[in-house]
C-alpha cells in the first residue's frame, strides 16, 4: 500500500520488485490528485496497480484498503502530505494492516530540521515519535538505513507483534 502516487512511477517500481517476490502481488496506490494518465497506459499498471483516489487519511478510503488487503501480507509506505499531524493519522490508520514482520515505511523524515530545514514545524519525524510513544508493536529497523544514506531515517518501522502486544 502506498500513499501519495504522484505520477505513478513508484508505484510501477514496487509492482516491478513485488512481480519478482511474490507472482500474485498488487500494489494499492492512493493520492488526493490523478496524475496517473501516462502510468495507466503501461501494461504492468493495468496489471498491478490499483489507484485509490481521494485522501489516504478519509475512512473510505481506509476502509477500501483493509477490505483489498484483508487475509494478505501487507507492507504500507507513506509518502504523501509530510507534515505531522497527516503522518501521524496515516500511521495511526494504516498501522494494524501491516502483516507482523513487514513494514510500515514513513518516508521524507529528514524534513523538519533533521537535517533538511523547511517550513513545517514538525513532520514525519515528529509523527514516528509520537507513534512510538504509544505503539510497542512497531519498532524502528535501522539495519534498514545501513547504506549511511537514507530520506526515512527510523522511519522502517517493523510490527515485530500483532495487535495489542507489547
């Protein structure tokens, strides 16, 4: 599951590698704007991907993706509005979907100051905190990060339990 589509390409690299993981895999894409038109001609798209217009916070839209993705393995990447509170709720949402030993992924957690400045006063990296605070069933996997380099620092986040463990 991804948030935040754009054009389409992220989506279409995800199809790619879970092709070759997994033959009977999809990837559920959501945005706020289609932006899609060029990605949808590819066959691989058609395929594939599954384009979920409208806000990845909107119960709908939440409650669409459970109902695709219930009795499945399920890694979600969120990659959409970057500021706290937004993070926050998708994370909130989207985590009890997650299959436990897969990922829910938080991108962009460099903004806020951390080390790249902007103007939010607080986003990704704030919301992994506040997640964390109060959700044991996730914990950062900074072996994720062993290249040195990465936009999602703590931002691999294992469900290492089902929900309600500790």
């Amino acid at each position: 599951v991804e948030a935040g589509t754009k054009n389409g390409g992220s989506a279409l690299i995800w199809a790619m590698i879970m092709r070759e993981v997994n033959p009977n895999s999809r990837v559920i894409t959501i945005d706020i704007v289609d932006k899609t038109a060029k990605a949808r001609e590819l066959p691989l798209f058609k395929e594939r991907v599954d384009f979920l217009l409208g806000s990845s916070t909107d119960p709908k839209i939440v409650d669409e993706v459970r109902r695709r993705v219930a009795g499945k393995s399920v890694l979600v990447l969120l990659d959409s509005d970057h500021s706290r509170r937004h993070v926050l709720a998708e994370m909130q949402a989207y985590a009890p979907i997650v299959t436990p030993g897969s990922y829910l992924i938080v991108q962009d957690g460099i903004l806020s100051g951390h080390p790249v400045k902007d103007e939010m006063a607080g986003g990704p990296w704030e919301a992994i905190d506040e997640f964390l605070a109060v959700n044991r069933e996730f914990q950062p996997d900074r072996e994720r990060e062993r290249l040195m380099f990465t936009y999602c620092p703590r931002g691999y986040l294992k469900r290492i339990s089902p929900s309600g463990g500790h």
